[in-house]
C-alpha cells in the first residue's frame, strides 16, 4: 500500500523516506555521530534538504547486544532534537520502546510514534499513541537488544512475523489505537539469524505484510545482513556505512513491492531509488494492456498503477 495515506503524515503518492537521526553514542550503523544536539538537529535538517519525508530521532541504541539507557537520558537526548526540527515543520517520529518518552516527544510536536517492540516492551505505550491521536510503528520484536538474537528461530518466518505482528495489531486496538494509525515493520535484524536468511526472506515476501492492508514500514538500511552479504572472500563483513549502496538496491524493491516508507540513514539515494519505482509502477500496464503517460516527476498523469 505505497499509496497509503497516514494521517499527519505526507502522501506524494510513492513510497516515503524516513531519514534517521541516532542521538546516540553506540548505534551500530552511525554510532556517536549525531549524540551532540546541535549536530542531531544541523543533521536532520540536512536529511530534509535531501528529500527526507519524516525525519526518525531515537535516543537509545537497538544494535544487538546493547543495554538500555534511562528514561531521563533518553528524554535529554532526544526532546531538544525534535523541539528544534517540529519548530522548522519537519515531520519527526520519535523512535522509542518508552510510553513516556513517546508522550514527551509528541507533546513537543512528534507526528509519529516507532516502536520497535510494538508495544511489548511497555504496557503503557498503545494506550499513549491512543491518546495522543498519532501514527503508530508496529514493529515486529521478540525481546531486548541483549539477547534478541537467541530469539531468531523460526518454522516459517513470513507466517510467524505476520501472526505476531497481528496478534499486537489486536492488542494495540483494544487500547484504543485507531486501524488508521497502524503501520507495521517486520523488523529486519530484530531476532532474525542472517545465517537462516530470515532478512531476505522478509523481504523477498513482503507481500504476506502489504496483503493485510496496513501500510508496511522496511528498515533494511545498513544491517548485518547487507554486511555479511558483502563481506570480503576471507568472510569480513563489510563496514556498515560501505552498504548505503546496497541499501538502496533493497529500497528500490520494497518500494517497488508496495512498501508505504524505506527508513534509511543516507536519504538522498533512497529518494532517488522511490522516484525510480515510482515511475515505472507508474508506467506499468494496466489490466487492460495499456500504460499511462508518466510525467517528468514519475507519477502517472491521470491516475494510473503506482508501486
Ligand atoms: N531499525 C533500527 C531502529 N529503529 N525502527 C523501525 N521501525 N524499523 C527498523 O528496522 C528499525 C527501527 C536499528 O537501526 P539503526 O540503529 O541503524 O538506526
């Protein structure tokens, strides 16, 4: 559902780029990069200037194997960040596991909340999001950083992380979560073994998430998976910020397979790469055998089939 209107939140009628800014010191991809708030903001900023529609600030690193900071120091590093890009109307989503964090950040003007544990890490986060009245990043999680990755066993990844993530879905609407708000993520890296290929088969399958009819969120950017895809022929994975390349060829495909946002850390190739698959969705053959005439900026120019 690339088209997929979110309330709050642009609909240029492609898949949307969310520009990510870690006011961390320890993520795995861009650790310590954006931790000074000057910088965060200077950077998400930037993000905008490179054809980011949302701008992702996380204040607490989910690589596998971190710890948890505080509440207090999530809210310091990530409040005055999203205080300054709301006042310059960039469309921010708080990344956070925490209800009051994602009461702070929307009370300073956040228009989306991304969970990564969907609601499972705290009791109190669905029914916030229900009462702020915001968007809401349903993403699919089997426990904490520090020992996620014992969790990545599977019989049939694709049925398994679509029955989760709809078992929260039911969850989070009994809270009170409005169907509209829900966007879900099938949480590549998050309990998924890059040796079992659960990432790709995520992806090559992100038909059985668009199939619910909720809009579907794909982090791919910078993962384990595209490191070890990539790794050198003694078996080094390749550095993180060497698979922005790589990166864009996976938002090409999720956009192209109907995926509503690619949230990624270099914007500017990622928005290019939607605008790719938007104009030849836009291109593509209607039922009838015929294609509509794609304008300069890769919509359709009267209606049409879009990726
Ligand atoms: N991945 C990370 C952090 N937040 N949020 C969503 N919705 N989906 C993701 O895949 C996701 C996320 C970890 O990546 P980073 O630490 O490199 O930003």
């Amino acid at each position: 559902m690339t088209n997929a209107v979110v309330p709050g939140l642009p609909a240029p009628g492609r898949c949307l780029v969310m520009g990510v800014v870690n006011v961390t010191p320890d993520s795995f991809s861009d650790g310590g990069a954006w931790f000074d708030p000057e910088k965060a903001i200077r950077h998400g900023l930037d993000l905008v200037a490179e054809g980011a529609d949302i701008v992702d600030v996380g204040g607490e690193s989910t690589r596998p194997g971190a710890q948890r900071v505080s509440e207090d120091e999530e809210l310091r590093r990530v409040v005055p960040v999203i205080e300054a890009l709301n006042a310059e109307n960039v469309p921010v989503s708080i990344d956070t596991m925490r209800a009051e964090v994602a009461e702070a950040a929307v009370r300073v003007g956040a228009r989306l909340v991304n969970d990564v544990s969907g609601g499972l890490a705290d009791p109190d986060m669905a029914r916030v999001v229900a009462a702020a009245d915001v968007p809401y990043v349903v993403m699919h999680w089997r426990g904490h950083s520090h020992d996620m990755q014992t969790r990545a066993v599977y019989a049939d990844v694709v049925r398994e992380v679509r029955d989760e993530l709809l078992q929260r879905v039911d969850a989070v609407l009994q809270e009170g979560v409005d169907p509209s708000m829900i966007v879900l993520d099938p949480g590549l890296g998050f309990a998924k073994s890059p040796k079992a290929g659960h990432n790709w088969t995520l992806l090559a399958r992100l038909d059985a998430l668009t199939a619910t009819g909720y809009p579907v969120l794909v982090g791919a950017s910078r993962k384990s998976f595209l490191t070890k895809l990539l790794a050198d022929p003694d078996g080094t994975p390749r550095a993180f910020a060497e698979c922005d390349d790589a990166t864009v060829a996976t938002t090409a495909l999720a956009a192209a397979a109907g995926a509503w946002c690619v949230r990624v850390h270099r914007v500017r190739p990622n928005a290019d790469a939607v605008r790719v698959a938007a104009a030849v969705g836009a291109a593509r053959p209607s039922d009838d055998g015929t294609s509509e005439p794609v304008a300069a900026d890769g919509r359709a120019q009267q209606g049409g089939h879009r990726v």
